[in-house]
C-alpha cells in the first residue's frame, strides 16, 4: 500500500522548541540526538489512507558526501509500534483528518552529527522529506555530553553572553564577550569548520563517522580554530597586527565566524579570542562549554613538565620558557570511555596555537581529572597542560653555576577562572585543575610527574623575603609610588644588593622596553625591613606599554654573605577608565532604543580617532553598531548615542567597547530587558 505524499511538514517551530534549539535563528530543522522528533505527512487527495500495522514505508537518514551504512553516516529503519531510545526508530498514527501522517522518529544518541537528508521509501518508491541537523544531546542520559544539571545546560549550552577573565591574579578584570551562537548562519559556519578539516579532506567517510565522538570533534575544533594547519578560523598574532584587526577589539565570535567563511583566515587573535570562539563553536554544536582563565600560565618548551625560568645575576630573564600574566583555554563536558569513567566530565582544550600534538597545532582534550591527579599518560596532551601549572625558576651565576630563586615556587596555575553558572561573576576552579599548594595530595602528585619525567625537588624556603607592595590607585595615564619590601627573618643582619626594575609587557610574558628602575646597597638588621621605592610616570610609561597596560615589576636581592638570590614579581594591569551606559526610555521588541555612552579620557594628552561600538544578541541584529566622534582632548568627556532596535523579548546584554590611537579595547556591558510590544488602547 502506497501513500500519495503531496509535501511534508517538518514541524521546525515545535520540533525546536522541545529540542531546545528554538533561539537559533536559521529557518530549518534542528534537533538533538537520542530524542522523538515528529513531521507530517500530507497526503494527496485521494490517496491511500495510512493503516497502522498495515502500512509500510521505510526512512533513510544520511549525512556526509559519501553515506555509508557502515560508518554509520547512513541508517535505513522501518516502521515500528513504538519508537525506541537507543537507536534510530519510527512510529507513525493517523493525523485526526485523516488525510495525515505523523511520523514520530527517535534518532540514536551515539549518531555522527551534522547535516541529514531525510527520505522515505515505499517498495522502491523514494521521496524526499527534507533536511536536519543533529546536535549533540546534553538533556539525553544517553548521549556522550550529558550534563545533569538544567542551569549548568543553561549556561554552557544556551549562554549567548559570557565574561572573559584577564588581567593578573592581583587584578582580574571580566570581559564581555557575546559567544552569538544562536545568530542566523553561524550554525552552518560551524559545520564548514568541521567539513574543511584536513581529517575530511584525507577522509570524508572516517570523519563524518567519527562525528558521534565529542573527543574526536573537540580535538578537531582545537587544532580548527587556529590557522597554523590548512584552513583554519583565526591567524595567532602578539607583536605586529599591521593588516589586521588587534585581538583586543573583538567583542563577539560572530563576525570573526562570518568573516572566515567568506574570505578565509581572520587576522588577528589572541588566547582569549582562540577559546571565546571554541566556545561558540561547541556550544551551537552541542557540547556544554566554558571559557576558562589561568593566571600565572607557563608554556613549557621542552616538554619536561616544569618551567624552568633562567635569570642573570641582574635578575634579566634568559629563559626559553614562558610564563603568561593569563591564559586561556575552555574545558568541555563528555565522557571518556577510552579512559575509563573516572576520568568523565570536564576535559580541557587549547585552541591557541603553542606546540604540536600528533603532528598539528592543537591541544586536548585531556581530563581535568587527569591534570589533578598527576596521570600523564592519559591522553590528549596532560603533561602539557600539566606544565601550565608547576613551574621553578633558577639562577645562572658568573660562573655557570645554576641556583634556585627562594619563595618562586606559586607563581603558575592560580585562580583559574571561569564564569559562574546564571550570575555574571567569577568562579575559581583552581581545585578542579591542582590540589592546594603545598598540600599532602599536591605533593604526591609533585612525586608521581617527578617520576614520569626524572624532575629534581623543590628547594627550601629561604631566611630572606621580598614583596611589593602596590599603590592604591593606578589608572593609566597617572604617575603612581610602587614599593620593594625586604624582610630579614634570619638571626643576624645581612647585607644585599636590592635592584627594583620596571618594563612594559604583553599578556603573554613577552618582555618590552624599561619604564623605571632604582637599586641600593641595604643592610637589613635582623627581623626588620627595608623598602625601596619606584616611581613610575606616565611620561617614561606611556609611550612603551601595549593596549595590554601591563607592566611587570621585579625585585632581586642577592645576600653577599651566602651569594643567595631571591626575587619577587608582580604584573600591573593599568586600571581602565569606566564607560557609563544610559538606556533611554521603554525598551521594548521592533522599536528603536537610545543608549547614551560617556568616557572621561584620563590621560594628559588628546586622543584621536576615537569612536564607540555597541552590540547585543537579539539586540543589533547580528552587527557591530558603530560611532566615530574624532579627538577628545585631555581630561575631557568623550559621548555619543547609539540606537539599535531589539529584535527578541527577554533578557539579553549590550556589549560597548570604546576605542582610539592611545586607549583601545575599554569595554564595559549593561543588562537590558525587552518587552513586548506596547497595545493599542482602544
């Protein structure tokens, strides 16, 4: 018995809705796997009616170029009394007209994902239903990327906004950035990411089946985002952004995503913009995400699973390895059947571009379980990671001899950060990543990477200490006093040579030019103090920081008595000047709203081409509303109005960056509710 199918309805609106896929703004079917998706079968006048249990048709659903039923990329499957939850299944019942169909099917939760065609056969007959996509399934208990709690999905799945944490650990500041992974179009963005990959390149059919493993596609996203292998999203850049965008003014992953599927690889980014844009990437793919920060970040060049900082006897940096004011990565949620399920959960990845794995710039993911505990050999890419968060610095004296520093052991893999869950504050997750410093556990699992790689023990903490101590007040462009304590904690006075020195650097540890420096031949008495004390000016600063604002200080003390070296360090982050926001009036869905956006220019000199940018998911329609207001003299107020119209109720979050030759990249955000549109009285 054959049906006569004048068209069929996929039911998007309803479908979406129960599948959590209503805020994607594209016009087509998008479900999640393992759940009932329903369409209707409109019959022509005339035809057969549908009998259960004695009507047959087969579907076929297919995904990739070359479909195959081994890979799984092609799935054919009849009809059924009932659907079933573990594989691809059917139901179908008469629509109450009885010129329907409708056809309950329930996808495998183990199923590649991306785009399907959707075909039904009756004895030979084909008929083309339609196209969807399938999503990975975090409401599923048996998709790979369950996550159990409904406002952990909401965050790491539905989160269209999101706070990037940069600075030092001393001054972390919150970036807005708007992941947007909901916007029209940016969906199939993600899937050309994966459809250009050279593991589809070399092998369309191994790739498109490996898609039901989110270890294998997170992998694929890390080495995906950066350019360094063919094809990828964003061009890494940290000195010259000559012909390109600087990594600091992007405020959402949006236009970078609709800019590489239109002309190739962006320039530029940076650590933040690499995971900001993973994140995306996973969220719209359905894989629960989260940006994480990591201040004090070593980058360990020679895979000994310790950073080894080398000084000069003047306290000037030799060193190949790298520590990174903050860096930052995204952990991902799935299980780890090839680990063994105490490694399930969140698995860190590294988009940014540092050193290759297997061959090609990418990194995890590896178990944060992993990195905790010390188990090196679990893959993807522990012991590097790892590395991020141990770290020793030593000494190379005239004569060769190499000496650790005292008290340097704690200055890598602090206040790992990361958005909270529903809130926009931070969360520190340093006890997901490493046990606390100095800890009974924290020193087992010191042991057992000691073993792995043969690394030397800690040394001991010294009789001498150093600090520095921060002024209270350090906006950019004002002159400030910062200080060097030295304490003698020893049973006798000691003589030193105290040296304090200043230079500008970027997030990333590179070293830039001096802004200050003093020194003094002290004696301390025993448990007293000796301060030595830096001014900095805006004059000797200004000219040599980055948009970064960042200057690190070091202070370095050698006891002439014991030729002992002791150093300390802090990086500035320059405050920012605020921006103020100011809705105008109602804001309500189709109608046009103000926002009046002021900043006082704090530095003692003009700035030029200044200019304003504004932009909010369901709020600016997908662009970068933008405002050009020329010089703001010193001290002088910089304003402007910009009008954008909101597109969707409920509750969304404006992005406002300000930008000129001197400051760049100062962003703030403000909350907004859109309402319904006002009735008419009548």
């Amino acid at each position: 018995m054959i049906l006569d199918i004048e068209r069929c309805d996929l039911n998007i609106s309803t479908n979406k809705s129960s599948h959590h896929t209503d805020l994607f703004g594209d016009d087509i079917l998008i479900v999640r796997r393992g759940q009932n998706f329903t369409v209707t079968l409109h019959l022509k006048p005339g035809s057969k009616e549908f009998k259960q249990g004695e009507t047959k048709f087969t579907l076929i659903v297919e995904t990739g170029p070359l479909p195959r039923k081994e890979s799984d990329t092609k799935v054919s499957f009849g009809l059924s009394d009932s659907t079933v939850d573990t594989d691809w299944s059917a139901s179908a019942i008469t629509g109450p007209s009885g010129n329907t169909v409708s056809v309950s099917i329930n996808s495998s939760p183990n199923s590649p994902i991306g785009l399907y065609s959707l075909t039904l056969d009756q004895e030979g007959q084909k008929t083309t239903l339609g196209q969807f996509v399938l999503l990975y399934n975090a409401w599923c208990q048996r998709d790979a990327v369950y996550m159990p709690s409904e406002s952990k999905r909401k965050e790491y799945i539905l989160g269209q906004h999101g706070v990037i944490y940069r600075g030092t650990y001393k001054r972390i500041s919150g970036t807005p950035w708007n992941f947007g992974q909901f916007e029209s179009g940016i969906l199939d963005i993600c899937l050309k990411i994966l459809d250009v990959n050279p593991k589809f390149v070399s092998d369309a059919d191994k790739d498109c089946s490996g898609r039901r493993n989110p270890i294998y596609v997170t992998r694929v996203l890390s080495a995906m985002i950066n350019s360094n292998d063919e094809g990828g999203v964003l061009v890494g850049e940290w000195y010259d952004f000559e012909g390109g965008v600087h990594p600091g003014t992007w405020t959402g992953s949006g236009k970078i995503l609709r800019q590489w599927a239109k002309s190739g690889p962006v320039r530029f980014g940076q650590c933040w913009v690499f995971a900001a844009v993973a994140c995306t990437v996973s969220r719209a793919l359905g894989i629960p995400c989260r940006v994480v920060t990591n201040f004090g970040s070593a980058h360990d060049t020679n895979a000994n699973l310790v950073i080894e900082n080398f000084y000069d006897e003047n306290g000037e940096d030799m060193s190949d390895d790298s520590i990174w004011n903050f860096h930052v990565w995204v952990d991902s949620w799935m299980t780890r059947p090839d680990l063994g399920e105490d490694f399930d959960g969140w698995q860190a990845s590294d988009p940014t571009p540092q050193e290759k794995s297997e061959g090609v710039y990418c990194c995890g993911p590896a178990p944060l379980k992993a990195i905790k505990e010390g188990e090196l050999t679990r893959k993807y890419d522990a012991p590097f990671i790892f590395a991020e968060v141990n770290v020793i610095d030593k000494v190379q004296l005239s004569n060769g001899r190499m000496v650790e520093f005292g008290g340097s052991t704690k200055s890598v893999g602090r206040f790992i950060s990361t958005k909270a869950v529903g809130r926009d504050e931070r969360h520190d997750i340093t006890h997901q990543y490493k046990y606390a410093e100095g800890s009974t556990e924290e020193r087992k699992v010191y042991e057992k990477a000691q073993h792995h790689n043969k690394l030397q023990k800690r040394g001991e903490e010294p009789g001498l200490y150093l600090k520095i101590k921060l002024a209270d007040s350090m906006i950019v462009g004002s002159d400030f006093v910062v200080n060097a304590i030295l304490k003698n904690n020893c049973m006798d006075t000691r003589t030193c040579s105290f040296l304090f020195f200043a230079r500008a650097v970027g997030y990333n540890g590179r070293k830039g030019e001096s802004c200050g420096f003093t020194s003094d031949k002290v004696e301390v008495p025993s448990g007293e103090e000796k301060r030595l004390s830096l001014k900095l000016e805006y004059s000797s600063y200004g000219p040599v920081i980055t948009s970064d604002r960042q200057i690190k200080l070091s202070a370095v003390t050698v006891d002439k008595q014991t030729i002992n070296f002791y150093k300390a360090e802090k990086v500035i982050v320059l405050d920012e000047p605020n921006v103020e926001v100011k809705l105008v009036g109602d804001i309500r869905v189709n109608e046009p709203v103000t926002a009046e956006v002021t900043m006082l220019n704090p530095l003692p000199e003009p700035l030029k081409d200044c200019s304003f940018s504004a932009e909010g998911p369901g709020l600016t329609g997908g662009e970068i509303i933008m405002k050009k207001i020329g010089s703001i003299g010193p001290k002088e107020e910089a304003k402007a109005s910009l009008e954008f119209t909101p597109t969707v109720v409920g509750s969304s979050v404006l992005l406002v960056g300000f930008d000129s030759n001197k400051l760049k990249n100062i962003k703030t955000y403000i909350s907004v509710g859109v309402k319904e549109k006002a009735q008419p009285v009548a």
